[in-house]
C-alpha cells in the first residue's frame, strides 16, 4: 500500500482523533496564538486533510482560505463537508510541493505536513514553495515533531491517547512514529520522518525567510493548573514554528 492508501484508509479515524483532548487544548490553542488575529486575510492551508483546519481559518475570519492536499479522497471529503455547511472554503488537489495560489495569500498553515519529508532538498522545496505562495511580509506557521528536543525515549503521552516512537538519538531520515488511539479504542498510526533542528533552519534560510523561530506549545488557559497536562508540558512532542516572508 503506498504512502496515499495507507493516509486515505486511516481517515475515519484520523478525523475521529480531532476530539482527543490534547488537539483542543494544546494543538489548536497552539496554533491559534501563533496565529491571532487572522480577519479578513486570503490562507492557505497546505496538506489539508479532510480540512478541519481550513475550516477554521474560515471561522476565524480568513476571507478566502485554500485547503490542498494531494489524495483525492482527502479533498472529497472536505468538499463534502462544504456542501454540509457551506463556509465558502475553496479545495485543491495537488502536491503541496508544487502548489502555486492564484494569487499570494497572507497566511500558509502547516499542520504536521513537513515531517513528511524525508530529505532536506524536500524540506526545502517545500519551504520554498510556502514562501513563494505568501506576499511580502505574510506569515507561515504550523506545528511539527518536536526536532527542537526530541523526547527522552522513556517520555509517555499514553494518558493522552498518543504514543511516539523514534531512534533515541535519532538521526536524520529516521522514522518517527505516532499512534494515536480514540476514545473508542480505535487505534492509527502516522508515520515522519526525523530532521534535525539545523536541517530547519536551514531550509526556511534557503527558501528565502527572513525570520523564523520555534514555538513552544501552550496549554489553554481553561486548563492551567491541570496536573493532568503535566507530562505532556514536561516533553512535548510537537512543537509550532512560524516564519515571516
């Protein structure tokens, strides 16, 4: 089963992930502070799934927002959920690696989709494409493994229904493994790929940004004091970035 099949076949429960705690918590809260006030802005929202998150671009104010993904079967979906509740959300099929907007958009999001590549010229062909896709001085954020500081191999996120898995140390090209497991039980993997810290930063350099930093993830006010997001706060496995044009 090649690497589509395999995306398209866990979709069911790919989507059915997105009540896990951790995602409203921490990933979304996350995103949506690297991301503020977005009203009235054209997004782009690269390798979008079922596009849960081009959705709530939309909602938070995006006046146009794309969803790319390259499975056919991804931007169904996400066409068929428009056509549930229509909030004017466009969908591309495409390679996000050769993707190029209409126009330039002044935002591009990128939930988990560069760990997809294997190799630093894929990270920065597709860095470069994200840059080329923004105005001057839009923003490009989104979140990632955490190749800033890879967890400890003993770190567990089991309590919140995600497991990591990777060479301790890892090495560039590794494979980086989640399982996440649903309120029903329902088990998935998710498969990227290591690179390192340097290979990043690098390659956002070389695709022309003039500024990036990493993010360290947050947990939503509502939460603080919760002893229950102790451990993943402690190691956390992802981590956001953001990089200006």
């Amino acid at each position: 089963m090649d690497q589509i099949k395999e995306y398209e076949a866990i979709a069911d429960a790919y989507a059915d992930s997105m009540r896990l705690p951790f995602r409203d918590a921490i990933e979304k809260h996350t995103l949506l502070e690297m991301l503020g006030d977005i009203s009235g802005t054209r997004a782009l929202d690269m390798a979008c799934g079922d596009g849960y998150y081009t959705r709530l671009l939309k909602r938070l104010g995006a006046s146009e927002t794309i969803g790319v993904d390259v499975s056919a079967e991804m931007i169904r979906r996400a066409e068929e959920l428009e056509r549930r509740e229509p909030l004017g959300c466009i969908y591309r099929q495409s390679d996000v690696a050769d993707f190029e907007p209409p126009e330039p958009v002044d935002v591009v999001v990128a939930i988990y989709s560069l760990g997809y590549s294997r190799t630093p010229g894929q990270l920065r062909r597709f860095c470069r494409v994200c840059h080329d896709a923004l105005r001057p001085e839009g923003r490009f954020v989104g979140l990632n493994d955490n190749v800033r500081n890879p967890p400890p191999a003993g770190a567990s996120w089991r309590q919140y229904g995600l497991q990591r898995t990777c060479a301790d140390p890892p090495s560039e090209g590794d494979a980086v493994r989640y399982i996440l497991t649903n309120d029903d039980g329902t088990r998935f993997e998710v498969q990227n790929c290591y690179l390192s810290r340097d290979t990043y930063e690098e390659a956002f350099r070389a695709a022309g940004f003039r500024e990036f930093r990493w993010v360290d993830v947050s947990l939503q006010p509502s939460e603080r004091g919760n002893a229950f997001w102790d451990d993943f706060l402690t190691h956390p496995p992802i981590v956001g970035f953001a990089a200006e044009r």
